[in-house]
C-alpha cells in the first residue's frame, strides 16, 4: 500500500500584498535657499493601498534614493540634503505610549459606556513631528507620485487634539509635537497651539534623588581580616603611603547620573532628550550632498527606523547651483504588518 505524503503546512505568515516604493517630489528650491518637507509614512501607504495605516508605527526604511535633473548647457546642479526624525530612545517611546493612552483614557471618560458606536472608525493619534511640521500643517506633507507625475489625492487626515483645562472653566484643544517645547505659536492651518509629547512626559516623571545611588555604609570598611569591601581593601596601600583614603572618598563622589537632570545642582529644569532643554528638535537620520561629480543624477541616504513614519527632509541647495527640485525614492521593507516592516510604537 502506497503511503500518502504528508500535507505541507505553512510555516511563515502570508505578506499582504503592498507597495514597497514610494516615489514623492520636493518643491524647487532657489539658489542659497532651503526648504522643509514631510513624509508620514503611514499616509503614504494608505494612499498606495487604499488601506489604514495608523501612525502609531515604528516603520523599518531600506533606504532613500535623491535624484535631481541632469543639468544642460553648462549649468550646475549642487545641493545637500538632511534626513531627520523622531527619536529611536526609550524616552520617546515612552512618552508617546502615555502621550496616547492618556489621550485615548480621556476620550473613553468623555464617551461613557454608551456612546461607543459614535467614535470615528478612523480615529488615531496623530501627531507632528515638531514645530515646524504642525506650523506647516498634514496638508503640506509630500505624497506618492506615479510614473507621469501625478500626486496622490489626500483623504481625510487629521491630528489628535489635547483638551486642557483653563482658569475660567473652558477648555481649549492643542495639538501634539513629538520633540520639542511646548509650541506656543498657532499654526495657520491647524488654527491651535501644541503641546509636545518628550516635554510633557518629562514634567510628568518622578525626579532622580540628588545623591543616586546611595553608597553603602561599609564602603570604608577596606583594611583588616575578612574586610566588608574587600575589593576596594586589595589595593589599598599598595605604594606603602597614606593617599588610599583620599582615593576612596573620591570614588565614592561618583554618585550623579552622566546626564544632567533638575535640581541636580547645576540645572533647574528637567533634561530629556527630545524635550525643551536637551536636543530639542529631531535626530539626523543622515546627511548627504551632490554636485557635479554625482554620478546620474543619483545620491543615496541610508535606511533604518523612523518611529511614528514621520521623516523630515532639509533640502539645501548651493548659491552657485540651479533653482531645482528633488525626486525622492523611499524603499521600504516587506514583512507580517499588513504587507510591510513594521511594529507598534509600544513595542518599539
């Protein structure tokens, strides 16, 4: 009797089928000029795919491809460009996890039990990269282009609004930057200030004792049989003079954190990187330049992790070059998040 084989079962999930490219366009930027760009990932694939992607993604880039026009008639063509984005840090993804739980904690007071059904299908937290992206507003990010040049019409694409308690009794809404102070200037097309997610989350947290850690009352304890700080006491009086207790009184005044933090004895405020006082604006993701030497028009920036999808891109271009634009190309990665390499915030 013939034996059956055995039915192959699947071992790695299926990937959805999605757009791994996506083509955007900057606006022509003048000579000794630089002008800012968005891309929120997250966007971009929902246009492609006509499917929802919340932002609250940490997206996986293979790389950026940067293509200019090849320039005629002895004319240069030079320029720079800085990739940017929101922090890869604990700090960060910390603060938007209780940034959007804190926002989402309200919304379900504000509902109740019985409302639930009235929540928009398509409500999620979105926020800005920094100020200078919600002074801009969603409506000025780059979007998908296809072969002859048309740009991908935007859907509906709203920010998260905070609603803050004021001395009166009302209340006013404010959007969410990810770095940053808090903005206090009213974007034209939001029409709200915002408030930011590293500066809240830092004013929110317990503060570091000023003497961290604690060191141990037998820490002098180094001379003798059977010492309690033995491994300091093996190397005492190893020259045969009298300067082992100077050296241990200052070891032990290595007792403060290598970052600076409030009421530290030299800061006042609180020192989060990514918030009001440290760094305060987006990482350099990389930094690349072209000119007349760049072969084909082509100029390449790395890949890696942009928390939320948000990336910004600062497109310089030199005061002995040519008004011109960029074509950018983003790859990115295949994998189990409906198509793509992705992962929530919160697991980042």
């Amino acid at each position: 009797m013939q034996c059956m084989a055995k039915k192959r079962t699947r071992t790695t999930p299926n990937i959805e089928p999605s757009e791994m490219t996506l083509v955007l366009s900057t606006p022509v930027v003048d000579p000794n000029n630089t002008t800012t760009s968005y891309i929120d990932l997250s966007e971009c694939a929902s246009l492609l795919n006509r499917r929802f992607y919340r932002q609250g993604l940490n997206w996986a880039v293979a790389g950026f491809k940067l293509v200019t026009a090849q320039p005629v008639g002895g004319a240069s063509i030079i320029g720079s460009v800085t990739v940017s984005k929101l922090p890869s840090t604990w700090v960060f993804k910390n603060a938007w996890t209780k940034g959007m739980k804190s926002w989402q904690e309200r919304i379900n007071t504000a509902f109740g039990d019985d409302d639930e059904d009235v929540k928009g299908r398509f409500l999620d937290f979105k926020i800005f990269l920094d100020a200078d992206h919600h002074n801009a507003g969603f409506t000025n990010n780059l979007r998908p282009i296809s072969r002859d040049g048309t740009v991908a019409v935007p859907g509906e694409y709203l920010p998260a609004n905070i609603r803050l308690k004021l001395a009166n009794g009302g209340s006013v809404a404010h959007n969410v930057v990810g770095v940053g102070d808090n903005y206090p200037g009213i974007s034209p097309v939001t029409a709200q200030n915002a408030v930011s997610l590293v500066h809240g989350y830092a004013a929110s947290r317990a503060l570091p004792s000023e003497s961290d850690p604690n060191t141990p009352g037998d820490l002098d304890d180094v001379g003798g049989s059977l010492a309690q700080n033995w491994m300091t006491g093996m190397n005492v009086n190893v020259d045969g003079g009298n300067s082992d207790g100077f050296i241990i009184q200052e070891v032990s005044g290595y007792d403060l954190p290598p970052y600076p933090f409030e009421n530290d004895g030299s800061v006042v405020d609180t020192h989060y990187p990514g918030g009001a006082n440290q760094l305060p604006s987006s990482m350099v993701h990389d930094l690349v330049s072209y000119g007349g030497t760049t072969i084909g028009g082509s100029t390449y920036a790395k890949g890696g992790n942009f928390p939320c999808g948000l990336i910004r891109i600062d497109h310089n271009v030199s005061v002995e070059s040519i008004a011109h634009n960029l074509a950018i190309q983003v790859d990115l990665v295949p994998g189990s998040h409906r198509g793509y390499l992705a992962e929530p915030m919160g697991d980042m």
